[in-house]
C-alpha cells in the first residue's frame, strides 16, 4: 500500500524533473528519494517515469496518479493547520507565462506576494512556448488561448495591447504622420516557425505586407533590436512604454489586442499555495491594467 511519504516523493519529482532536485526540495537525501519511488511502483505495479533528456518524464500511470497525490498532499496540508480559509500557503508554485507577462509584471512584484506568504516559493517560466499543465511542467499557466476541454480549468484574466515602436533617437517629430509614412521603413517581428502561440505574431495584421530585416522567438530581443534602431516593431506596451529608448508611433492608429488566460489543473484549484498565487495574479492585473 503506498504511503504518503512515497505519494510526496512522486509530486516532489513530478514537479522538479530528477530525483536529486526532488531531494533538494523535501529536505532529504537523493537515496530516500529513489527508494520511495521503487516502492511505490512496486505498491502499484506501474512505471511512473521515463528517462528522457529534459530528466524524468511521466508515464500515462503518473498522469493518472497526480490527482490522488495532490488530494494527499493538501489533506496533509491542512492536518499541518494550513487550509484553504485561513492560514499561510506554504511551498512551491511553478508558473509559467508568456515571456512579457513573467518579465515585466511578475517578477517586478513578486515581493508582494512574499509579503503574504513567506513560506511559499514562485518558481517563473517566462517562455514564448507552451507549456502542458496535464503533463505537471506547470502548476499554473497563463496562456494566449482558452485550453482545449479536459481536466483544465481557465478564465479570462484581462485584454492587453501592442503597438508600434522604433527608436526615439531616429524618430523624429512629424518623420511619421500616417501610415503612408510606413513604405519602404525596416521591421522586427517573430519567428512564425517557432512560435507554439500564433496570437504573439501581430506584424501582419497591424500592417499587412510588411517585410521584417530582423526575426527572434523572444519578445525581449525584438524590444532590444528596435530599440537600437534595427527596425519598427509590434511591441507590448506594457514593456515598451517603459523603455526610454522607444517612442510609439501612430497610437490612434495602430494598435492589436490580445487577452491573457489564467489556467490551473481542476485538481490543484483549491490547493493552497495555489489559490495564493491565483489571488496575487488577479490583483496584479488589477493593480497594473490601465498600464497593459
């Protein structure tokens, strides 16, 4: 019969990707971890993770266990005084966002969350691809898109804007009136080829038949280039109107919205170290949405 010590194990890995991180993160040597892993395949009679070059990868069997576990996991939160109406969240929450949303509203105020919670650790993924919470590489997603029916559940956390910026030193006032003004001008734009979320390419529909001298799978690098001078861009305005080194071009003209999901697996909605961060994201957004 598997024991909770095995059930924590199993989560510990699940979340971390090796055994040796999974030890790190319960406070216990790498044997321990290994050991109880054994014996809970053998209690079960399944394999639960393969090799793979990223570490541990869970097999159909470990999908299939993540609910029991998590159920075990906050029951024993809970007996620890910890419970979804009172008390302190404690423990670790993978996020993973959009690169822009994770750099420049995250992160910037993640102290606030600190100050709530002390004992709970964030762990940010700000990557431009997706991420499968069904597959645990994430306990809480924001994505570009409602995910598709399963055992996810989503919401739409607010709308955000791009606009068009290039480099304030070689912008003149007046150089750009109209769109017109737009012909024969350089751009950045995205890798299409490597984008997982098609909504971050937005070059095309703000300015149909641009050609982009400049393309790059981070957000971050496109802002670095236009910022140089190497072209215009579709920038977040979020981070672009706080960079002195761009100027917006033709705001009452164009601009692109695009809305930001907040997801989480049905099974971890009441968790709650993740009720504590789901709460923190949505008064962040609060806090920052004239700014988005």
């Amino acid at each position: 019969m598997p024991d909770s010590d095995q059930m924590l194990a199993f989560l510990a890995i699940l979340r971390t990707g090796t055994t040796l991180a999974a030890a790190r993160r319960l406070g216990v040597d790498h044997s321990t971890i290994a050991r109880r892993l054994t014996r809970l395949e053998a209690a079960l009679g399944v394999r639960l993770f393969d090799r793979s070059p990223r570490g541990l990868a869970p097999t159909e069997a470990a999908t299939a266990l993540i609910g029991h576990a998590e159920r075990i996991e906050s029951e024993l939160i809970a007996a620890a005084g910890v419970s979804a109406q009172g008390g302190e969240a404690t423990g670790p929450v993978r996020l993973a966002t959009p690169e822009v949303f994770g750099t420049w509203l995250v992160a910037p105020n993640v102290a606030q969350l600190r100050e709530r919670h002390p004992g709970l650790v964030l762990e940010l993924a700000p990557e431009s691809r997706s991420i499968s919470l069904s597959k645990r590489e994430a306990d809480i997603a924001i994505t570009l898109r409602p995910p598709p029916k399963g055992r996810l559940v989503a919401r739409k956390l607010t709308d955000y804007r791009l606009g068009l910026y290039g480099a304030s030193p070689s912008l003149g006032p007046g150089s750009i009136a109209s769109p017109a003004d737009l012909s024969g001008q350089r751009f950045v734009s995205y890798i299409d080829e490597l984008l997982d979320y098609p909504e971050l390419s937005t070059l095309d529909q703000a300015l149909p038949g641009a050609m982009p001298v400049f393309r790059s799978s981070s957000s971050a690098a496109q802002q670095s280039a236009v910022a140089a001078g190497v072209g215009l861009g579709m920038l977040h305005v979020l981070a672009a109107d706080q960079d002195s080194r761009l100027q917006r071009i033709l705001p009452d003209m164009i601009e692109v919205r695009r809305s930001y999901w907040l997801v989480v697996h049905a099974d971890q909605q009441r968790t709650p170290r993740i009720r504590a961060v789901i709460t923190f994201l949505t008064d962040l957004v609060e806090q920052m949405r004239t700014a988005l």
